[in-house]
C-alpha cells in the first residue's frame, strides 16, 4: 500500500497526474496547465516530484498484484 500522509495533494490528484503523465506523451509543464484547467494551481516541479516517488511504487504493485492472464488461448490462422 501506497502512503499519501504528509503529502500537499490530496490522493486522487496524485494518481491522476502519475498516471496522466505515464499513459500519455506530456511534459510537467503540459500538465501544469491541465492542472490549471481543472483549477488546480500546482508547480511543475511537484509533479515531477510526485512521479518519481510514486510511478515506481505503482508499477511494483502492479506487477506483483498478480492479475496477469494470457491474453489469448486459441490458435487460429487466417486463410492467406
């Protein structure tokens, strides 16, 4: 389980900036703005912050929640 204690942003801000930033080609300061929009101020160096300290925790708990299923398993070939 991830700590958010002590931390200036609530949660949810955090994961969704982190994952934001991981699933999609945006730069800090490109969320910064996005960020504004949704009327959040925030520096692009927190962001930066955020996702060094949480992006590997997540993919950690991602790899090892152990929900991985093959993705197919039947084998059929087209007529080429």
């Amino acid at each position: 389980m991830i700590d958010f204690k002590d931390r200036r942003f609530n949660r949810e801000f955090i994961l969704i900036c982190v994952g934001w930033y991981l699933a999609y080609p945006l730069s800090y300061r490109n969320m910064k703005e996005i960020m504004a929009k949704l009327g959040v101020q925030v520096d692009d160096t927190s962001i930066y912050r955020c996702v060094q300290k949480f992006a590997p925790k997540l993919e950690a708990g991602f790899r090892r929640s152990g929900n991985k299923r093959p993705v197919g398993t039947s084998r059929q070939t087209d007529e080429t």
